[in-house]
C-alpha cells in the first residue's frame, strides 16, 4: 500500500512538475503519443517507483536550469547599466585644459608651423621626411616642466594597457582578421559568461543529457533580445554606452555568431538524445519518421534552417559579394526565424515578442524619421576608372525653417535631413533608380567624404546663405557599383535618393578633446579622416560660408591651437585626384601637418608606424594628450593600433580610434 501511495505521489508531482515545464504531451520525453494520449494525464507516466524518480529528477533539472538561463537577461541588464555609469561619467568628467596651459596666449602652437609633404604631387612641396624627422626638435623644451611631460603609469598599468590597445595578426590559412585585443578580450568575457551560465549546475551524466541540449536552445532564445537590440538602426545602446555603431555591430556579429553555434549544439544534441541516449521507455516517437514528423520537430528545423542561413549570408566574404543579395535576405529571414521559433515551443515565445517588439519600435522610429531627399547629381569617373565621384550642392535652410518633430518623440531619435546639414564621418543611403527597378528598392551606404556645412548658432545672412556641398566616393566592385560605373560612362547627372544622415560624433569628440590630432588614411579611408580634419582646423562660425574649397570662408580662418597631422597612404597616383589640391592647400594654411607617399604601386609600404610613433613623441613631449584615427585597410588599421599600443607601453598619453569602412 505504501508503494502504491508512493508511486501516485511520484505520477502527481511528475505531472505538476511537466505541466510548469509545458513538457506534458511533448514527444522528447513523454511515453505517451502526443496527439493519441490517454484520457487519465496520469496515464501518461510509468508506474515504476525509479523511473518516476529518475522523471521527477529529470524535470527539476530542466527547471532550474532554465530558471538560470532566464537569470542571464539579469546580468546584460547590469552590465548595461555599468558600461552607461561609466560613459555618463566620462563625459560629464570631460574637460578641455584651457588654451594657455600648454601654451602662452601671444605664443602660437607647433600647429601654426605647417607642412605639406606630398612627393610627387607638386614640385614646390619638396620631400617626404622621413620618420625620424616629423618632429620638430628646434621646438622641444631643453629643459621639460614635470608639469608638461605625460605621467608615467606604472610597469603593470602600462604593460596591461598596451597590451589591451595591441591587434594581433591575422588568424593564419583563413585569414581572418581579429579585432584589438580589448575588444576581444570584452567579447571572449561575454562568451564565457554564456558557457557558464550554460554549463552551471548541470547534472554531467548521460541519462541527463536531455538537460545540456535542451539549454543550449534555451540560450539561443535569452540571446534574441540582445541581438536585436544590437541590430538597432536607432541605437540605444550607443546613447547609452558612447559605443559606436560600428563597434556594438562588431559585437552584435559575434553575438549572432554564437547564437548560431548553441542552435547547432542544441540540434545536434537533441538527435544524439533521441536516437542514441534516450531509453526506449520514454520514447514517444517509436520510429525516425514519427519523429522527424512531428510539428515540434518541423518547426524548429524551419528555424534553425532560417538562422544558419541569415548567419551564412551575413559573413563579411558574402556582403561583398552579394550586397543585394544579403539586404533583401536579412529582413526576410528574420521574420521567418521568428515565426518558427515562435510556433517550435512554448518557452520561446516571449523572449520571441521582445525581439519582435524591438525590431518593430526601431523600424516604426526609423521610418517616422526617415529623411530622404531626392536629388539631381553629378557623376564622374575619376582617374583609375574604378572609383566613381558623385557630388551635388545646396544652400542649407535657415535656422527659423526646421523640421516638424513629434512631441512625444525623444529629441536624439529625430536627427536633422541631410538638406540641414551632416556631421563628420557620418554616412548615407544611396538608391539610384535610374539603374532598374531592383535597384530602386535599394540603398546602400557610403561615408560622406566632403567636409560637414560649419555649425550655425544664429541665422546668417539671408543675401549670402551658408552652402553645402557633398560628395560620396564609390569604389566599384560588383552588383550595385558596377551597373553605376557603366551608367556613369555615358552620362554626367543623375537623379539619386538620400537617405541621412547617420553617425555618431564618438571619433570627433575624442580628437577635440586632445591636444594633438594624428588621422591616417589608407585609400578611400579618406573620406573618414578629410572631414574631421576640417572640422578640427576650421573656425566654423555663423560667418563660414563655403566648406567646399570651392569659395573662401567670409570670416577670417583662425588657426586651431591643437596640431593636426595627415598621413595619407595611395595605391596609385592617381587616388591623388579624390582630394582637389587647393582644399589641401587651405588646410596646410590653417595649421595642418600632411604627409603623402609615395603610392604604394610605385615605392612599396611607407613606414606608418613611424609616422605616428614620432608624432606621438613630438607631442607628448610638449605634455600634449594624443588623439589617433585611422581609417583604411585592416593591414593599416593594425600598424596604426599596434604604433600607439607601444606608446602607450612607454607611459605615453595616446587614444586611438579606428574607423573601418565596409558593411
């Protein structure tokens, strides 16, 4: 009698327990056929005192799992809100020194004594200097202030920071590239936080490995969010952590990346369970085909299917093969993902609303905020026949004819038209339809490579308006850009649809707040670094008039008190032509420092690291915080990182910033 109260004890709690769990009527586990079950639920389970034990056990185990995996959204949540501490606090600690510390206010800074450097380029600048001699020793202090020498870290600090600054090369036979160190070392902390959120508490025994698998589904679906809420065109989280949206996109690949890997390992886990590890008696599915069959199983291939191939066409080799392809892909395949994850099993579903309510606010915002202007352009083929020059002018709009906004819309989720105005290094979408209608239904990105319209803060005058003028440089490949280069050949205007701006004003920020500037560009990296040099050396007051190069300033052009130096590196003379000469020669005027080898077709590899690592001592050495932006190939992009990470060992104050370009 005992035994038989013991065993309809254990049939009850065992019901309870799967009925929280929603695994009642499930063929993963249930003996029972979920679409023939018996009439008693009771029925559903064994009589066997053991086996209801085992069962019971089984379910706790499920349970408090999940409930961990459920705790993980808790730690995101956290950190977010740490990552947002940290960045409120630096920007309100943010303080320029004032002009004179460094500097006496009648004395002018080692920025007025400019040069331009370009061999080749015209025979009056003379030569390139080498790298030894970029500083100007007849300027450096014979006898230094401590106040004016950068304070050195210690052994440890240091040692740690440049090792955080440094990127390693390239993963050897696939070539991969690898981000710095500290980006990988963030993203390597996020993953093991995930297998131990995975992994902890897990019985290891093989009769429970119905646990593992089932958890590394249920880590796919606590990730949905986060993976959203990275894709975001609006981009909460670069408000809230500074992060740009180049740098949380880097993250939210790696975030899709492992996503995909826990779907396979909860694929594969699953199949192991059922045709290797189960015992006979919890088998609902008598034969593959019943199982293979069964709604829950063709839902959730559905799934795993959709997100594997949005993961397979999001790969970098894909986008630049396929842009097209991989545009009209993601959107599709995410919704479909969505609907069979939604419909695979219950506990997906409101981590599978969150998702889709964070997807839908973006777009819904995004497009309440679209700001598309359609305009007529000139296009031309510059010299090389492989980059395309498309380039239009405006007057911009007074400041008493803005935009209508939406009340109860935040202000920094209604950016301004492009017809307004832009920021440096802020980008835009191009659709040409022209080119045929599937090209219409496409827009693409590109940086703006023209200097940003000067800042107004009072109206100017109405006889003499501000102008703007924008230029997008478009190297060809495939697709898109080839049907626009053989559109090009045979004519000169076109009429093309913006959709813009977008950016973040991360990289501008951190070169004003240092008292020397060092961008360098490799090949069409400059249309990142031109327009923050000429926002760092012009005075863009309400009296600026043209930033093209094209008309002079109204104002008297004021040299910035911070040096500003320009390494630009070719592969061929005549990428020269991207940048008219006169709009170098203003800059030079106005302070900046500005080296071109040269091209790297002709002479090889000019010694960046040498460039940047002098600039940085000449500068340190007058006490000057550095500020480093590069933007170009990632071959560049990590000598430039790699220069300012040994700076950084020797105790020198140096940020770097890489703008890398390509989506």
């Amino acid at each position: 009698m005992e035994s038989a109260e013991r065993c309809a004890w254990l049939q009850s709690a065992v019901a309870h327990a799967s009925d929280m769990l929603t695994l009642a009527n499930v063929c993963k586990i249930s003996v029972a056929s979920s679409q023939d079950g018996p009439e008693n639920p009771d029925d559903r389970f064994p009589t066997d005192p053991e086996k209801l034990e085992y069962l019971l056990k089984l379910l706790k185990a499920l349970y408090d799992a999940r409930f961990i995996a459920a705790s993980y959204n808790l730690v995101v949540i956290l950190a977010i809100f740490v990552l947002s501490c940290i960045h409120r606090r630096e920007t309100r600690s943010r303080t320029r020194l004032p002009p004179n510390s460094l500097l006496a206010a009648d004395q002018q800074p080692s920025s007025s004594s400019s040069s331009s450097t370009i061999e080749g380029m015209a025979t009056s600048l003379g030569h390139v200097k080498a790298a030894s001699d970029v500083v100007d020793v007849e300027r450096l202090p014979l006898l230094g202030s401590k106040q004016a020498l950068p304070q050195k870290k210690g052994l440890i600090p240091r040692a740690v920071s440049s090792w955080l600054a440094r990127q390693p090369p390239p993963v050897p036979i696939i070539n991969k590239t690898l981000p710095s160190n500290g980006t990988s070392l963030f993203i390597a902390s996020w993953i093991c936080l995930n297998v131990s959120v995975h992994l902890l508490l897990l019985p290891f025994r093989w009769d429970f490995f119905f646990v593992f698998a089932d958890k590394a589904g249920f880590m796919f679906i606590v990730n949905l969010p986060l993976l959203y809420l990275l894709s975001a065109k609006n981009q909460p989280l670069s408000l809230l952590t500074g992060y740009s949206y180049e740098a949380l996109n880097i993250f939210h690949r790696r975030v899709g990346e492992f996503m995909c890997f826990e779907a396979v390992v909860h694929f594969i886990g699953m199949v192991v369970w059922q045709f290797v590890l189960m015992a006979d008696w919890l088998k609902a599915s008598t034969t593959p085909r019943d199982y293979w069959t069964h709604p829950l199983i063709l839902f959730g291939i559905a799934s795993f299917s959709s997100y594997q191939l949005l993961f397979l066409t999001s790969m970098g080799s894909f986008r630049q093969r396929w842009y097209e392809i991989f545009l009209a892909s993601h959107v599709s395949l995410q919704i479909a993902a969505l609907i069979f994850l939604w419909m695979h099993y219950y506990t997906s579903r409101p981590y599978v609303a969150l998702s889709l309510m964070i997807f839908l606010v973006d777009r819904i915002i995004w497009r309440l905020n679209l700001k598309r202007v359609s305009i007529t352009a000139d296009v031309r083929i510059l010299e090389g026949g492989e980059t395309l020059l498309v380039s239009a002018d405006w007057d911009l709009p007074s400041l008493s004819d803005k935009p209508s906004r939406r009340w109860w819309l935040p202000s920094c989720f209604q950016p301004e038209p492009l017809t307004h105005g832009w920021q440096p290094t802020d980008h835009v979408f191009i659709s040409v339809p022209v080119l045929g209608r599937s090209h219409a239904l496409q827009a693409h990105p590109f940086t703006i490579a023209s200097a940003a319209p000067p800042r107004r803060s009072v109206e100017p005058d109405p006889q003499r308006p501000v102008h703007a003028w924008l230029t997008l440089l478009i190297r060809t490949y495939d697709g898109f850009t080839a049907d626009f280069l053989r559109y090009a050949e045979t004519n000169s205007r076109v009429q093309v649809t913006l959709d813009g701006p977008y950016g973040s004003s991360h990289t501008l920020d951190m070169l004003r707040e240092s008292d020397c500037a060092i961008l360098v560009a490799g090949g069409s990296g400059i249309a990142v670094t031109f327009p923050l040099v000429w926002a760092l050396l012009h005075d863009l007051d309400p009296q600026s008039q043209s930033v093209s190069g094209k008309t002079r300033r109204a104002g008297r052009a004021v040299p910035a008190r911070q040096c500003v130096h320009l390494l630009w590196v070719t592969h061929s003379r005549s990428h020269r032509s991207w940048v008219p000469q006169q709009q170098f020669d203003e800059l030079v005027s106005l302070g900046l420092n500005i080296v071109i080898p040269e091209p790297t077709a002709e002479c090889g590899r000019p010694d960046v690291a040498g460039y940047v690592y002098g600039w940085i001592q000449g500068a340190t050495a007058e006490g000057r915080k550095v500020g480093v932006v590069a933007s170009g190939p990632d071959g560049l992009n990590r000598v430039v990182r790699n220069a300012c990470a040994d700076a950084i060992g020797t105790g020198l104050d140096v940020r770097v910033t890489v703008e890398k370009f390509g989506w």
